[in-house]
C-alpha cells in the first residue's frame, strides 16, 4: 500500500517541479484539416432496424419432431 502511494506522489512531485510546462496542439491547424471542402456526399439516415422482423416463441415441442425436422434440413 505505501510502495504504490510513494510512487504517485513521486510522480506528482516530479511534475510540479518541472521547469515549462509541454506547449498546447496548435488547434487551427486541427480545424482547418476538419473542415470539409471537397465534392462528399451526403449519407442518409437509415434506421439499424430496418427489415427487423420480430419473432414470437412458440412453447416447447416433442424432441422426435424437432430433432427429425433439424435431420431433414441437412
């Protein structure tokens, strides 16, 4: 328990102590490479269930007639 919180407050420490802190992204550039200025197309909305078709269980059936209708299938 104190080797990790020994370890963190090194590390807090360490940081206050540093000299300049690191320089922000230049965020125009990040805005200018966003921006859209080309031929796109606009994508339509489609909904994800499209074609959902829902299905209602149908209560437990005698094993013979399900198991002869899964060895028909093959």
């Amino acid at each position: 328990m104190k080797i990790p919180f020994l370890a963190g407050a090194s590390a807090l420490l360490l940081g206050a102590c540093a000299t300049t802190p690191a320089a922000l992204p230049e965020t125009e550039a990040l805005e200018r490479a966003a921006a859209q200025s080309g031929p796109y197309r606009a994508l339509g909305y489609q909904s994800p269930f499209a074609g959902f078709e829902p299905h209602e269980p149908t209560g437990p059936a005698p094993w013979r007639g399900v198991n002869d209708a899964q060895v028909g299938d093959n």
